[in-house]
C-alpha cells in the first residue's frame, strides 16, 4: 500500500469514500441539466456537437495525464482541478455569451473527469493486494451511486422553469468539502504514477491478447453510449416535447436510480455464488433494451 501505513487505512478510505461521495453529487446535480441549460443558446445539434467537442477534450487530457502525475504527483494537481472545476461551474450558471458557454462548458467537463481519475490513483494506493480490490471498490462505488442518487433529488428541489443558475451554485457548494477534506489526509500520500502507454501499444494489446478484457470494454462501451444518450437527450425530451416540469423530471430520475443503491451488492453475490459475471451482464442487457424499445412507444 504505496504511502499509506497501516493504521491510516481506514483513515484514509473513509475521506477517500466522502470525497467521491460530494464529487458525485457535484456530477449528477449539473449532469442532467447540462443539456437543457445549453439547449437555451444551441439547436440541439449543436449540443450534440459540444458533447462530441468535450469529450474528444477529456479522451486528451486522460491520455497525457499519466505524464503529468509522473512529474508533479497527484496532490496539488488535484488541489488545483478541484478549486478551478468549482469556480468553472459557478460562472457557468451565469454565462449569456455563447462563447463562453462553450468554454466553460468544455473546462467543466475535462476537469469533472480529471478529478475522478486522480481520487481513482488514492484508491488504487489502497488496494494491497487484489483479494481485497473487490471490497474496497464496491464501498467506493457505493459511495458514489449515493451522490448520483442525490442529484436528480437536489435538481427537483432548487430548479424551478429555465433558471438554471441555482443548480450550479449547489454544484459548486458541494465541491468545498472535495477540497477542505483532502488537504491534509491525501497530502502525505504517493500514489505511484500510472504506466504511460500510447494508445496504438494499449490498442494493439487488446486486439491481440487480452480477448476477455476486449469484449468487456465493448459492453462498457455499449453502456456508456447510452448513459450518454440518456443523460444529454432524456431531461430535453421531457422537458421540451413531454412538458414535464423538473421537479417531476428530477423524481423520476432519482427513482429510475434506486436500483445502483440496493442491487450492486446482491448482485455481486450471485455472480460469485449462483450465476456468473457473462449471464448477469447478458440479463442486464436485456432488459436495458427491453426498457428502452418500450420506452420508444410510450406517449406522454
């Protein structure tokens, strides 16, 4: 456990668990309004586009940011991302320019991204060996899924119409404690900095050699192309086409998240002890595109 002694574990994993917890909140609180807040200065094809722009940032700045933990450590950049990440999404909530929009919207997004991987470096710092990486990332998970439970929930209370300054300022207020809580408890930790590989080298070796990890990013991938979708395009077609307000809006959401809080550790016993990983994941997409066809001929 690289820089972390055994009697500041506990110490440590907690303030590790209530970070990821406030960043979280942080994420869900402005994940589903982002669109709809851009959709106010761009066509939605436009919104689109800034999305593909802001990821295509993201995918950049992770590729190179082993180089950066390898020269400076982890601790003051991560100082540094989470007060800029806080004083970018107060200003965010203000902006009439569509200029600037983009801009704060794309530092949003890169810096909301680059903060979770370096409190994942603190984690992996954790993680002795891997028969307790399984225990250790569930709690962490866990923690989070609270906070994106949350945020739908913070949306239906503090949104009201088109006003959608208020839900960046509780965005904001809830990254103080991502600060004020790592300045002392992470400071005296390393984590060693992660192996700079290129992409064509990381490529090549799933191609060629890593089959089982290959076909589970190709799910993550599916996955993550419809949290996406869901995410940007969902709040819009409620809002806009359904004329949901966001308070029913942020409910229903919170309530379409209540599984992530109560199945994850189930679920993990049965694929350890009744099924296995390959049949819960197939069962899990099935109903994910049972749902969403259903949900394509259902009129509001």
């Amino acid at each position: 456990m690289a820089g972390v002694t055994q009697h500041r574990f506990l110490g440590v994993f907690t303030t590790l668990l209530f970070l990821n917890f406030f960043v979280s909140v942080h994420y869900a609180t402005t994940l589903y309004v982002n669109s709809s807040f851009l959709g106010q200065f761009f066509s939605p094809q436009g919104v689109s586009i800034l999305y593909i722009v802001s990821s295509l940032f993201v995918m950049l700045m992770l590729a190179n940011a082993a180089h950066i933990v390898e020269k400076i450590g982890v601790w003051r950049p991560y100082i540094v991302t989470a007060v800029l990440l806080q004083l970018t999404v107060l200003t965010l909530g203000f902006l009439k320019d569509p200029t600037l929009v983009i801009i704060f919207f794309i530092a949003q997004g890169i810096l909301v991204f680059i903060l979770s991987y370096f409190l994942d470096l603190y984690l992996e710092s954790l993680q002795r060996s891997e028969g307790n990486t399984g225990n250790v990332r569930s709690m962490y998970i866990t923690a989070g899924n609270i906070g994106i439970f949350l945020g739908p929930l913070i949306i239906s209370v503090v949104l009201i119409g088109t006003h959608f300054a208020p839900v960046y300022i509780f965005a904001a207020v809830a990254l103080i404690p991502v600060i004020l809580i790592a300045l002392f408890p992470l400071r005296g930790i390393t984590p060693h900095a992660p192996t700079h590989t290129s992409f064509v080298e990381a490529f090549n070796d799933l191609r060629c050699c890593r089959e089982n990890v290959r076909g589970v990013m190709v799910v993550h991938l599916v996955m993550q192309l419809f949290n996406s979708v869901i995410t940007i395009y969902g709040p819009l077609y409620l809002f806009e086409v359904g004329g949901m307000s966001w308070q029913a809006i942020g409910s229903l959401t919170a309530l379409a998240l209540v599984p992530y809080l109560f199945l994850e550790i189930p679920l993990g016993f049965i694929a350890a002890r009744v099924l296995g990983e390959k049949e819960l994941m197939i069962i899990g997409l099935s109903i994910l595109g049972v749902s969403l066809i259903l949900l394509t001929v259902t009129p509001l």
